[in-house]
C-alpha cells in the first residue's frame, strides 16, 4: 500500500482541514504585519503590537483586523 492509496479518517480529515486553517489565518497575520512594517517603517513587534491594539480597540478578531489592513492597503494603492 502506497501513501497515495491510504484515505483519511474523519478525524484525520478535520485535523488536516484545521492545519490547513490555521496556516492561512497565519500567513494573513503574516502579511498585515508586512504591511504595517513597510507604511510605518516598524520592527516586526512593534508592528504586531500594533495589530493586536487595533483589534482591541475596534472589538475584531485579529484575523479580522489583518483582513482588514491588508485590504485597505490595496484600496490605498488602487486610489
């Protein structure tokens, strides 16, 4: 039996569409922190902190917050 003839289990497939979840959330996180380095000229913590305050102060979840950085930076660049 090959890797690609062995199937997943339910609990296996949730595990895996989990990973795959978080690692997009992550990469989201990822790139809002580029963002707010490359517009405010910050190291990476601060700009995390950064983050993490905008969230706080708007009541959104940081995936929430990243989405919405990076979406308006690209409003910013397509104006």
């Amino acid at each position: 039996m090959t890797a690609s003839d062995e199937t997943l289990d339910p609990g296996g497939e949730s595990l895996l569409a989990g990973l795959a979840g978080a690692f997009a959330t992550r990469a989201r996180i990822q790139q809002a922190l580029g963002v707010i380095m490359a517009t405010t000229h910050r190291a990476a913590d601060a700009a995390y902190l950064v983050l993490r305050t905008r969230a706080a102060e708007t009541g959104a979840t940081l995936t929430d917050t990243a989405t919405a950085v990076i979406t308006d930076r690209q409003t910013q660049l397509s104006d």
